[in-house]
C-alpha cells in the first residue's frame, strides 16, 4: 500500500516536474497533504511512515494536479495568514503577500504613543489591510474600499471571522469614499507594467484577478489618480499620513507624483531583499505666514 510520506514524495516530484522549485514544491506537497487530513506539521512528521488514511488518495491526487497546473497553493486551500491572521482568499481577491505587511508595521509605529480616528484602505481586495489594522487599533474606525463587488464579499467574510466587522464599512467605489478628518490612508494599488505581464510566473499571470495586478503601460496609472485624490481629501484633516505598497523601482517615480500633489516623504521602507516597497508620507498644514497675521 505505500506510506504516506511516500505519496507525499510522489507528489513533489509531479510538482518539480511541473517546474516548481525544488524547495517549493517539498512545502507545497506537504501542505497540501496536511490540507487533506486537517493534521499540523508535527503529527504529519509523526505519522508519515504510516499508510495513509482512507480516503487521503481520491481528495490529495486533484489538489496536486491542480497545483501542478500552477494553480497558487492558496487558492487552493481557500486560506493565506497575514499578520498572523488567517484570511479566506479566492481568485476574487490578490493573495497577500509578506512584504504587505510592511505597510501594518508603519502604521503601528506611527501612532505607537496615539490613536488614529479613521483609516481608510483604499483597493482593500481580501481585506487584509484593513482587518490587520482593525485589529492593532481596536478604537479606530475603518473604511474598505475596492471597485470589485465580489473582492468586497469576501473581505466582509474576513472581517466576520475577526470580529471588526462592526468597525469596517465596505464600500464599492473606485479609489476614495467621500470622508473627512482622516488619520491613515494606505493602499497595495495594481503597480505591474502591462508589458512585465509575459514575465510574471503562470501562478500569477494566470489565476490572480488582474484588476489587481495591472496599472498601465508602466505600472503607475492608478498612482496618478490615487495621489491628487487622498491629497484632497486629506485637506480636510490635520497631520493625516498616506502609506502605500510600490513595485520594483517604483519608488522614486511614485514619490515624485505624491510631491506633485502636496504630499511629503517621510520614510521608505525596504523588504528582505532591498527593494523599496513602502512608501511613508505625509500631509501638513501650511504655516501661516507671519506678516499676513499682523495684517
């Protein structure tokens, strides 16, 4: 009959042989198996000399044919952590990735001796932004945005399972909701080059949604709309910060139309590999010129 750990060694060579790296693929075969038995890590190591248990062959067979169809392992398994939270994720919504959370870790040390109001997560796709920031700042009230009714239905399911529904409200609109006295805007916009689209692996190119993805000849289109709109609506509130994720080498083209629009560079952030993905700025109040007052 075989051992488990041997259907599991199987498995990681259809997914190599689907070109998958090495190393992923001996994560993914073993995900998916403890996905089908519903055991953790240890008890799949425990039991893996065992024969598997009835049943495991018919439901593990598909998901490793799927994922060797490149299909991403979340999608898959319906669910991704962030944050340390678990998030539903559908090929409605943009898996989230770690260096998003580079955007949470700002905003927690912005506001590390105060409270943000209200925070606006503009592009909210599976909600993770928002719930992760719901949760770190449970005073807070937050607004969720996204264009996609269907990437809405299932950040409202998320902010069920973490209990902020209650504070988030979820709005379909395309960038801003009309608002006032702002604290903290943040976004993971698209920023992928149409042209870089041949490149992307087929995990990507093929199942994430693209109005998630994509942002124009040069990855920028929704930056040039989403930094003169939070600007104006960031007029309405003292001191109000705007975070935002960028795609490599974006950075310096994105700051230059966040100047443009009134806004401030207070901090870039770099993920593991150096690469400057988080954007920090800031909107102030112009400072009243002195001779005007003694007019």
């Amino acid at each position: 009959m075989g051992s488990l750990r041997e259907r599991i060694n199987r498995a990681r060579e259809t997914l190599g042989a689907a070109g998958i790296a090495p190393e992923d693929a001996t994560l993914d075969a073993e995900l998916l198996a403890r996905h089908v038995l519903g055991w953790d890590r240890a008890r799949l190591l425990a039991d893996s000399r065992e024969p598997p248990p009835a049943g495991f062959d018919a439901a593990y067979a598909p998901l490793v044919a799927r994922r060797a169809a490149r299909e991403p392992i979340a999608y898959i398994t319906g669910h991704r952590e962030f944050w340390s939270l678990d998030f539903e994720v559908t090929p409605d919504v943009l898996i989230p990735r770690p260096e998003t959370e580079l955007i949470v870790e700002e905003a927690v040390a912005l506001y590390r001796d105060g409270k943000p109001g209200l925070i606006i997560d503009v592009g909210t796709g599976s909600g993770c932004l928002a719930i992760a920031l719901a949760v770190e700042f449970p005073d807070a009230e937050l607004i969720a945005t996204d264009v996609s009714l269907a990437a809405l239905t299932v950040a409202r399911r998320n902010a069920v399972r973490h209990a902020v529904d209650h504070r988030i409200a979820f709005v379909q609109t395309d960038l801003m909701p009309r608002s006032w006295n702002i604290d903290l805007i943040v976004s993971n916009p698209p920023y992928v080059p149409l042209a870089d689209a041949p490149s992307l692996s087929p995990d990507v190119r093929v199942y994430e949604p693209r109005i998630a993805l994509y942002a124009g000849a040069d990855g920028l289109e929704v930056y040039r709309r989403l930094l003169p709109e939070t600007r104006g609506y960031a007029t309405l509130a003292e001191d109000t910060r705007l975070i935002v994720e960028v795609g490599y080498d974006q950075d310096a083209a994105v700051t230059a139309l966040a100047v443009a629009s009134g806004w401030t560079l207070e901090r870039a952030r770099h993920d593991l590999q150096g690469i400057t993905r988080t954007l920090v700025f800031r909107c102030e109040w112009p400072e009243e010129d002195d001779a005007d007052d003694e007019e």
